[in-house]
C-alpha cells in the first residue's frame, strides 16, 4: 500500500529533479565583469571573467567578485527549485 502511495511520489521527484538540471540561471557581479551560471538543481555550468579586471596585484577583488556572483546564482537557484516544488 506504501508502495503505491509513495511509488508516484517518487517518481515525481526524479521528474522535477531532472527539470531543475535543464533550468539554468545566471548572476553576475562587478557589473557583468563575473559571471556565473548554475543549474536549478545547483551545480555551477560556468564561470566567466572578463579578462580586464584581472590584476594579479588584486586577487582579492576577483576571489570577492566570484563568491558574490556564485552566491547570487546559488540563490536564485535555490529560489527556482522552490518554485518547481
């Protein structure tokens, strides 16, 4: 009886949880100079950095920019997949 009632259940997730790996989103910070593009499902597909802000004086501005447009996508996926549910 379990078996019937969660069986559907089951399967809808593994439906929604493939959705989510064809869902993509993509943040970005220092006005487009990093870009960072994840699934719904959250794994990260890209990372794109124009090279002009690369200053090898200033690894800390560019490791700053990743984490902050990585967390953007991150949530906005996290948001996404709520949505879905």
């Amino acid at each position: 009886m379990f078996d019937q009632m969660f069986g559907g259940m089951k399967e809808k997730i593994e439906e929604i949880k493939k959705s989510l790996d064809g869902i993509f989103l993509e943040a970005e910070a220092g006005d487009g100079a990093v870009k960072v593009t994840v699934s719904a499902s959250n794994h990260i597909k890209n990372i794109s950095i124009d090279k002009s802000i690369v200053d090898p004086e200033d690894v800390e501005q560019l490791e700053d920019l990743i984490t902050v447009a990585t967390n953007r996508a991150l949530r906005m996926a996290e948001e996404r997949a709520s949505e879905e549910m």
